[in-house]
C-alpha cells in the first residue's frame, strides 16, 4: 500500500471531519518550515549557525543563532498566505503583526521555535512546538492585533503539535481526534504517516524531573519523588527508571512513545514564578497532544488547558504523560 503522506492525511481529515482547508494549508505550511529548520539544525558546525547571538530573548535567555533563525524561518512561511491573523513566538516580546501587504486569516499561530536549543551545540534532540487558536472575532480587524486575542485557555486550540530534530526528523500532530506521528523522508521531502494512533500509556516506571532543584522543590514534590525513589521497598511497590534530557520535545516525545512523567514543578529559586515553562507555547500544546493520546496534563493543582492565560509569555509548572502518575502527584498537592 502506498505510504499515506502529510498532504493526504490533511485531505482526508477535511473529508471526514470537516478540516476547513484554511487550516489545512496552515499545517502544511509549518510543516515546510520545520523541514528546513530540520535542515538547518542538521548542519551544525557545517552550517555556520551553532554558537550564541550574544543577546537574550523575552524570557532572559540566550539566545542562540538557530532560535533566532527558526525563528524567522517561521515567520517568513506562514505571513503570506493569508491564513493567519497573526502570530507569537517564545523569542519576541510582542505578537507578531501580519504586514499590511498580505491578506489576515482567522487563525492564531503560537510556536517555540527551538525548544531545548541550549542542547544544540552538544547534538542533542531539540525540536519546535506550535499551537493554532482561532482568532476572537473583533480582533482581525484592519488595526494591530492585540495580545488579548491570544489569551485563550489551552482547550481553544483547534491544533498542537511538535517537530523533533533527533536521530529522525518526526512531526507529531493532533487536530483533536487522536495523535499521529509523521517521519521525514529526506531524500523525497515528504513527511510520511508511520504511527498512526499514538497512545501514552495509562502506567509508568519511569519519571523525568531535574534532579539537581530537589532542595527547592514544594513538599508534595519531595514527597512524590522520594516514593519514586524508594522503589519496590516503598509505598509505590515498583522500581522506577529516571530520564531527564533538558529538552521538552525530546523528553515528550519519549513518554508518547512509552510511557512516562514529566515534571517541571515551581521551585523556591524563583517563588514568584509558577515554573520555567510557557503556558501558551509549550504547556498548552503539549498538554493537547498528550490529553489527546489518553495521558493527563496539570500543573500540580489543575488541568493545564483549563487554565485562563494572563499574558502571552506566562509560566506554569508542568505535570504531564501516564495517567497514574500525574492523577497521583496533583493528588499530593491538592491534600497539601
Ligand atoms: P533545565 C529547555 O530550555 C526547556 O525550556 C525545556 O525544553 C526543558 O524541559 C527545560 O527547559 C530544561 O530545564 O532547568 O533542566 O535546564
């Protein structure tokens, strides 16, 4: 049977569930541009773009030359095509305006360039995440679109997904009826259907936090993780494997593919910070994708798609992947 390409699931998911085409098109878009970004990431050295812009973004980081470049990369695909109204982005400050010259749309576009991109000069897996949301009507109108147009909880977004620069280059994708994964084929350039009902499983043996913050960390994490820990000896009955790769994609990609937790609490570093991750560009299409292959996503207290953002780069503590877990540690929190 010949392969089912991106193209031709997006087509049939028009047919079968209504995918409106505007949509369709959106998603082939962002998948182009992950494509070259895959091959930019795949040059490395070779390509002149490893290293630091000795500057910071938004969030007070460094930034590194292929945030940056993803990040126009990403830009310059999808301000054309008339699908969108406009667009945000872990590396800018303000919403992205769609130039004047080109036709608005009625979607949102909101993405994280390069994920784990501080793993990028060591050759480890790092990837970019993007959530589509509607725009409100009222907010696509002739003038600059307002931040508030994005303040949407996490159950608004009409698509999530992720590309994965690893070993394969793979785009993982949900348009809210189950989650499929698509491999790159380098050679012709399509991305090709090769996992077709993306499933986490309900149990676990293994957690991924990092380790080094546990002194910082609220009790019902130091009490959750130390049962971790305690394996079969402990009240959990079970020893426990633990990964911790310091890239989201890469970690998220590995608890779809067999289970697992993934944690990155609030921690007394920062108290005045929920946590280190993004709501809108992370947490919430992160927590669609993993919702939608059957795991659960909160941040320690409550869903994450059902939290109401405040502003565009907010932060959330993150609880995601295998059911049981998750279900247990936010019950820890919630008896605290
Ligand atoms: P830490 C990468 O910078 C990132 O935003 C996520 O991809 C990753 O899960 C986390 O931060 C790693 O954080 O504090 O362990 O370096």
């Amino acid at each position: 049977m010949s392969s089912i390409t991106l193209s031709r699931y997006l087509i049939e998911q028009t047919r079968n569930f209504n995918t409106p085409a505007d949509l369709r098109f959106l998603i082939e878009v962002v998948a182009r541009a992950c494509r070259q970004i895959s091959h930019e990431v795949s040059l490395g050295a070779l390509g002149g773009v490893l290293g630091s812009m000795g500057t910071e973004n938004v969030q007070g980081e460094v930034q590194k030359k292929l945030d940056v470049l993803s990040n126009d990369i990403l830009l310059e695909a999808n301000e054309w095509g008339g699908h969108l109204a406009g667009m945000a982005s872990e590396e800018m400050e303000q919403a992205y305006q769609i130039p004047g010259k080109y036709p608005k749309g009625a979607y949102l576009l909101v993405f994280d360039p390069l994920d784990g991109s501080s793993n990028i000069d060591v050759n480890v897996s790092v990837g970019t995440i993007f959530s589509v949301l509607r725009c409100p009507n009222g907010h696509n109108g002739k003038g600059d679109l307002s931040e508030e147009a994005f303040l949407q909880k996490g159950t608004e977004q009409v698509c999530a997904g992720y590309a994965i620069y690893g070993p394969q280059t793979m785009l993982v994708l949900t348009l809210g009826n189950g989650v499929k994964g698509f491999t790159l084929d380098p050679h012709m350039g399509n991305w090709v259907l090769t996992h077709d009902n993306i499933r986490v499983p309900e149990q676990t043996a293994e957690f991924a936090i990092n380790m080094s913050n546990q002194r910082h960390w609220e009790a019902p994490v130091k009490r959750y993780v130390s049962e971790l820990l305690a394996g079969k000896e402990g009240p959990l009955g079970k020893n426990y494997n633990m990964r911790w790769i310091a890239s989201m994609v890469a970690d998220v990609h590995r608890i779809l593919t067999r289970g697992g937790i993934f944690m990155y609490p609030r921690d007394a570093r920062e108290p005045e910070k929920p946590g280190k991750l993004r709501l809108m560009y992370e947490a919430n299409p992160m927590s669609m994708i993993i919702e939608q292959a059957g795991g659960a996503a909160t941040n320690g207290t409550q869903r994450i798609l059902d939290i109401q953002p405040d502003s565009l780069h907010q932060r959330v503590a993150v609880f995601l992947g295998s059911k049981e877990e998750v279900e247990r540690i936010t019950a820890y929190h919630n008896q605290a």
